[in-house]
C-alpha cells in the first residue's frame, strides 16, 4: 500500500522549478513548483540511472535503492539506482553529476549509455506523475559498503542478480531473497515481491535490466523507446 504524504510531511522541496514539457518532451515556455505539477499533472522531465556491475560470483548485478519514508511520491519503495527530476534551466549533465548526492558515486553523462526513453503516467493520492524519463545504465563492480546514501532521499540499498530480477518482473518468480544495506551500515535480509518495488508500469523494467545487462557484458546496445507504455520504433 502506498503511503499517503503531505507537503508537511515530505523533505522534497516543493517549491522548486519543473520546465513543463507537452505529451512528446518538448518544452512549452512554463514553470511550475514541483507540488503544482504533480497536483496538475504537467509533463516534466526525469533522469533515471541503472548502476550495475559485476559481483565477486561473476555474475551480472543491479543495485536498488529504497527511497526514504519522507518522499512525496512512493515512500518506502525500492527503485531504480538514480532517479531524479530536471530542475527550470538544468541540463541532464548536471542532473547527472548530483548522482552523487544520492548514493555516493560520482557519475558523468560521458561515461553513462542511454538506453532508452520512457513517458510514464502514474495517478498519485493528489494529482499525476507524468514525466519524460531519459534512461541511462553505467557499470560500477563497487560493493554496497562503498555508497554513500542521502540522509533524506535514500534509506537503503539492494543488490540483486540481473537475472534473478528479471524472473521477478517477468512473473517467473513470485519471490526473492535479497540482502539490503541500511544507511547506518547494518545489513538485513529481506524478501521482495514486485510489491516492493515502485510502479514500474508495463515492461519497463525489463527493458532496462536488459539494457544494464548489456552495458555490464561490454554488448551493443539498442536504446529502446517506451511511449505509453508501448514500445515504438526509433
């Protein structure tokens, strides 16, 4: 069950600037405070990083982070590596470096590959999430005791196989065992169901696993386009 949050209650700052974008990614000359486009559901756009790497088994893994219980927008749920809004004016360079300040590693756009492109709309307690997600993966063989997590953002991080959690979003697997590290460096284990997990609406994270899969193994990667949940040519 998704928990309910207030402007009161939630650390995002509310009254920071989202560009409005119309339906195909475009800026439409307008900003709004981040409460009043998720109130009026305004399109806006959004950076998501997969970080995976390598583990000590050989095999391919993707981090998760759980984001904290005062997020405005699907508290206490696991989700991609690095996820976050383009602020009025910010270039995606930018949104790229503040990685840093969610988990710890520094990242530039250079280094990442895209993967893909995502318009995701998802009904929230008090409006619409409807943003335009440019969608990138990076490899990292770092061990989750390396991560720094923001105190206010991030509650824990997760690793999991990539083909493990492909058997879980692809229904293969109705539940997994994995090993979550908490922000003050304790360690517990927990058992996922997709339920665990944000919203990830059609088979968005299939796509993705796929795509980090390919950036870990050094393959080719074809970008993949999600527009309304359906796939469509480039």
């Amino acid at each position: 069950m998704m928990m309910r949050m207030t402007a009161l209650e939630t650390t995002d700052p509310q009254d920071e600037l989202f560009d409005v974008l119309d339906a195909d990614g475009r800026p439409v000359g307008v900003a709004k405070p981040r409460r009043a486009v998720h109130r009026d559901g305004d399109w806006h756009a959004a950076l998501h990083i997969w970080v995976g790497g390598v583990g000590a088994d050989g095999e391919p893994f993707v981090v998760f982070q759980r984001r904290s219980a005062t997020k405005d927008t699907f508290p206490g749920l696991l989700d991609v590596s690095v996820g976050g809004h383009l602020r009025s004016g910010e270039t995606l360079a930018e949104t790229v470096r503040e990685a840093e300040e969610e988990i710890g590693v520094q990242l530039e756009l250079a280094e990442l590959t895209r993967i893909g492109r995502r318009r995701v709309d998802v009904r929230l307690p008090d409006g619409w999430d409807r943003e335009i997600q440019d969608v990138y993966a990076v490899r990292r063989d770092l061990p989750l005791a390396t991560y720094r997590m923001h105190p206010e953002e991030v509650s824990g991080l997760l690793a999991l196989p990539i083909g493990e959690a492909l058997a879980l979003f692809e229904g293969e697997r109705p539940a997994l065992e994995g090993r979550e590290r908490g922000r003050d460096g304790s360690e517990h284990v927990v058992q996922l169901t997709s339920a665990a997990f944000v919203p990830f609406v059609g088979d968005y994270p299939q796509h993705a696993l796929r795509g980090l899969r390919s950036v870990i193994l050094r393959q080719p990667v074809t970008p993949f386009q999600l527009w309304q949940d359906r796939r469509v040519p480039q």
